[in-house]
C-alpha cells in the first residue's frame, strides 16, 4: 500500500529505491515507541474466608484440628504478637500456612459447651501486596450454641489519658476472689488494638471481673510488681434481657488521645470567652453508627507503687560529680553513706545535691585529689528492702570510672594549661524578651561555697542613663547551685545586668568572667489570661495548665471557686484537672488488692486560645 501510494505521486524521480527504503526506515522507527505494560491498579483488598472445617460458628465441636481457606494465597505476619485463642488453652496450638489454608493444631482440652474465639488480630495478609485481615476471628462452640454476649471499650495511660505504648491484654474472669488475676489464666482474653480499643466477644452468661494487664513474663498473670495494671470496680452482670444494643465506640486517630463530644459553638467576645459548663472531656472516643450487642467498660491503666526498696542505677557524671538512683524516692530518715576504699579521708569528701523527685541524689567530691582519679571505688551503705519488704543498709562497693574526654599535652609542650572558671547560666539573655512574672535566676555548674551580692551590678536604663537597683541576691534552699533576685519588674523597660569575678566562688575556689546581660521585659498587654471557675468541688482539685506538652504551670483549690492564670504568652493551652483524694498536691497510682483506683484525672474537651489582651474563662462542674 505504501509502495504503491509513492510510485504514483512520484513516478519521474530517480534514486526511487534508495529514497523509498530510507522513507521506510523513518516511519518504522516513529512507529517503535518504547513503552511500559500497565498492571492496573494497586491491590489493596485483603484476603476473605471462602470456606473452613468446621464452619465458622460451627456447634458442637469435637475435633483437633481447624482448617480455614481463603480466596488467595496467604502469609503470616508477627502471629506471635497477634494470634490468642479466648478462652485460652494451657497450651497454645501450632498456626501453620499452607498456601491459601490455615490450620490450626492440635486443639486439645477444649471445654464442654463452651464458645472459642480464634483471634488472628492482623496477622493473615495476602502473600503479594500484604494486605492484612484485620480483627480476623474464627468462632466455633463445643456445644450447641454460640455464645453471643460481649464486653467492649478502652485502655488508655491513667495518668494523662494518652494511648499505650504497647497492646495489653483484656481478661475476664468468672471467679471472682481477689487473687484470681495472681493464681490464674482467665476466663476470656483479648488484646487491645493500637488506638487502645478491645472486644471481647462470644461471651457466656455470668458474672465476671473485668482486669488488664501489661504482661512481663507472658504467662496471662498479675505477678510481677512492675506490671501495668487496671481494673473495673465493680462486678459485670452479663445477661441477655438486661443488655440493649449499644453504639460501637472509635477513636479520633488524628490526636493521639482525642477525647470529647464539642458542645455547642460558642461566642468569642472582645474580653471574655465564655464556653459552657460541663463539656469536660472524659473518654478518648468518638460515635460511628455501628450497633454491637454487649456492655462498654472502659479502663485506666496504673504502675503499683512498688515499695521494695533498691539500688537502680549509678553512673559518674563528670570527674567532680557522682549520681546514685534508687527505685523509689528515699524518705525523710533514708541515709546513703559513701566510703573510698583505697584512700583514707579525715575530714568530709562529699556535697549532696538532691533531685526534686527524691530517687536521684548527686555528690559532688570537694576532695581535689579524687577529683582526678580515674575509677574510684566507693563502699555504698545504702536503704533496701529484704524479701519481706522490711528496710535494711545493704552494702556494695561501686566503682565510679571517669575517662577524661580532653586531649593529652605533650610533656614538652608550651602551652599555659586552661585555667577551669566557673560558668554562671542566667535566665535573662540579649536575645530575648523577659516575662514580667519571671524572677532573674542565676544556676552555676557547680556548688556555690559563697557569693556576694556587692559584685553584681543591676539598672534600669531611663534613655541611655543607667539608674542603680536595690536588690536582694536569695539562696535556693535545695539547690546549692541556684539564686535569684525578687524584683518586681516594670513592663517594656531595658535592664543591665553585670556580674564580676567573686561575685559566685564554687567549692573549689573557682569563681566566673565578668559577665553582662542586657534585656527588655514584656509589654502587659502582650499576655492573656485563662479563668477557670470549679464548681461543686468536694475534695482538693489540681489545675495544670499545658502548652506543646509541656507542663507550664500548676494550682490547687478545695472549695468551688475561681483559680486565675495570668501572663500567658499568647497561643494555645491545655487544661489537666486532678482528683486529688488524699490532698497531698500530688497525683497517685493505685492498688489492685486495696481496691484503690488511680486517681482520677479529665482534660478539658479543647485547647483553649489565649490572646493578647483578652480573658478565656472555662466553667467546669467537679462532680466525678
């Protein structure tokens, strides 16, 4: 077609051969376009059941084995973590895949007239995108009927409502002593899910308790200290005619623990922002239109106190310093002696520093001749606990290494060795602004063994002329390292601040470089304030207020009232109420065998907005 198509238009030219195959050459080149095959789109569909042995819900089960097919070929991914088997077996069957079956084997002791769940979690995938089954369960009864009643809610971190780190197990249990969760395996088991949420589904009639639990150990018991625990108050009356159908509860998986039903929307006027009472978040879920037949208990999982006693950590933090930590804050008659074994000292070689919290204790050596000796070992008298919790002064002896990062001088070295200086950290700075509701702090690196307030220098610059201040230079009463000075600041004013050598002199007679700051305080009508009123307060209450997480600041009431936070930069802020049970300014953990709940803790449902110049108040009814 193409020949004859170019000897009729071109019948009087010559090369005609030549010119037609080169024609040719170039449309079959332009027709060779390099291309990829398209595999459609990306399989995202998980594998399905198409038939199993026995049936799924099959009665009257007597057999060994469990074999499930599904629609295409399968993998297993992280079974261990996922696969429970509710009741649970004293010994867990064997999982094996063979191409598009499961089998599950031997299934032994089952029993009599009892309903199993086989809970895969989200372990079955499809063998080539890996797209996993999620909440897979395969339900058979032993006996005529499936048991179809289910307990369902959340578990979250009792101290700030935050999500888990890690999947706990749920139990239930049909004895209910109080040792049970100690002596043995449950009734029912689940595991929660990573938003917190459980099921636990194909329950029989009865009355249970209801407990989770982080496992240490893996044996479905509470027996070790250090395991996370929670537990419901009361006991769970599971019956048919007493239960309705109930919206199945999820999570607003786009904040960590987002937790609340929005009231209605508010006003926002020019100085006050009013939101109404009662909208406290208490739970961490969220409606979707799903009914499930069954009971929602939800759950606050604490750490027991653990009062044994021990020896945690230590560790050399610098040539001059040594840190011990115990397990658990030391009480107010709680002494740790420390010994060098391989010197002998005449006089005191050691200044404690005390953490806030109570289990870390810093010594700071004030004998310049340990100070350089790279492992110094030390005989530690030290308060721990025997095996029936009675305190007693254990002895160990610790050896303190130190490996001097600076580089060695050569012997022949010129160089003037570095004198060591003092180094003085103040919370004032050139490049910043200053709160006015701040104090001027100062925080040497190292114990202070005298100061003078007669070499510190502060003004208030008027113009360009510095006029002189009087101040007070105060000690912390913990801290050997820290000041401050109690002034009362004025608003977008400069100050000068010059501290000169001998002003601070450490333990070792080192004193700082002369040293000025200079800095401007905020405007007042740069801040705003947040007024919280409590009502129907019955017990003391602690207010926190957070901003990114961080905790900003704290106050207590105990009588309805109004508790007032003022100069706070603009920005949002979170809102932490505690319970305070026992009025010791302090949240506290419970106690499984006493019965003693954690102390309860809300969020209020948002952040609130704080803006210059304008008050936000909150109104909240402490009834629990």
């Amino acid at each position: 077609m193409f020949a004859l198509l170019y000897y009729m238009l071109f019948p009087e030219l010559k090369y005609k051969k030549t010119i037609f195959y080169l024609l040719l050459a170039v449309l079959f080149s332009a027709c060779a376009k390099i291309g990829t095959i398209s595999g459609g789109d990306k399989d995202t569909i998980p594998p399905f059941l198409v038939t199993s042995k026995p049936l799924m819900y099959a009665t009257d089960f007597h057999g060994k084995k469990v074999k499930i097919s599904f629609n295409e070929f399968i993998d297993l991914k992280d079974l261990q973590k996922e696969f429970i088997v509710s009741p649970p077996l004293h010994k867990l069957p064997e999982v094996k895949n063979n191409n598009r079956d499961l089998i599950v084997e031997p299934l032994d002791s089952l029993f009599p007239n009892t309903t199993y769940t086989l809970n895969f979690g989200n372990s079955v995938v499809d063998f080539t995108a890996g797209n996993p089954l999620r909440n897979f369960e395969f339900v058979f009864s032993t006996g005529s009927n499936i048991d179809s009643l289910s307990v369902h809610g959340r578990v979250l971190n009792a101290f700030d409502l935050t999500l888990l780190k890690d999947p706990v197990y749920v139990m239930l249990y049909n004895n209910l002593s109080d040792s049970t969760p100690y002596l043995k395996l449950p009734s029912y088991i689940c595991r929660t899910d990573m938003q917190g949420r459980y099921r636990l589904n194909n329950i029989k009639e009865g009355d249970y308790r209801l407990f989770a639990l982080k496992d240490g150990n893996n044996n479905m018991k509470f027996d070790i200290i250090s395991e996370a625990i929670a537990f419901d108050d009361s006991v769970i009356h599971l019956k048919p005619t007493a239960m309705k159908d109930i919206m199945e509860l999820f999570p607003d998986t786009s904040h960590k623990a987002s937790i609340s039903i929005k009231p209605k929307p508010v006003k926002i006027i020019k100085s006050k922002h009013v939101v109404p009472k009662d909208t406290l978040k208490t739970d961490s879920l969220k409606l979707k239109p799903k009914k499930r037949f069954g009971e929602i208990h939800h759950l606050n999982m604490f750490q027991e106190f653990n009062p044994k006693q021990y020896l945690k950590e230590y560790k050399r933090i610098s040539k001059e310093m040594l840190r011990i930590i115990m397990n658990v804050p030391l009480q107010k008659h709680d002494v740790i002696i420390l010994i060098p074994t391989d010197t002998i000292i005449s006089k005191p070689w050691l200044l404690t520093e005390y953490h806030i919290v109570g289990d870390t204790i810093d010594y700071w050596i004030t004998d310049t001749s340990l100070v350089h000796k790279e492992n110094l070992r030390v005989a530690t008298f030290y308060p721990a606990s025997d095996s029936t919790g009675k305190i007693y002064s254990k002895r160990d002896t610790l050896d303190f290494k130190y490996i001097s990062k600076e580089p060695k001088r050569r012997k022949k070295s010129k160089e003037k060795p570095v004198l060591p200086k003092l180094h003085i950290k103040i919370n004032a700075t050139s490049s910043g602004i200053f709160d006015l509701n701040d104090q001027i702090e100062f925080e040497a690196d190292k114990p202070v063994q005298s100061f003078n307030a007669s070499l510190i220098e502060f003004y208030r610059m008027e113009d360009t002329i510095p006029k002189p201040l009087k101040f007070i230079l105060r000690k912390d009463s913990l801290n050997e390292r820290k000041f401050s000075i109690p002034y009362k600041l004025e608003e977008s004013t400069d100050y000068r601040l010059k501290i000169f050598p001998g002003s601070f002199t450490d333990i070792y007679g080192v004193s700082p470089d002369t040293t000025l700051v200079r800095f401007k305080t905020q405007k007042f009508d740069y801040y705003g304030k947040l007024i919280l009123r409590l009502d129907s307060v019955s017990m003391n209450m602690i207010v926190q207020i957070f901003q990114k997480d961080k905790l900003l600041m704290q106050k207590s009431i105990s009588h309805s009232g109004q508790l007032s936070f003022d100069y706070l930069n603009p920005g949002k802020y979170k809102i932490k109420y505690i319970f305070d049970r026992n009025g010791n300014n302090k949240w506290d953990t419970g106690n499984y065998l006493k019965k003693i709940q954690p102390e309860k803790v809300k969020y209020w449902w948002k952040e609130e907005d704080v803006r210059s110049g304008f008050d936000v108040e909150v109104q909240f009814s402490c009834k629990e």
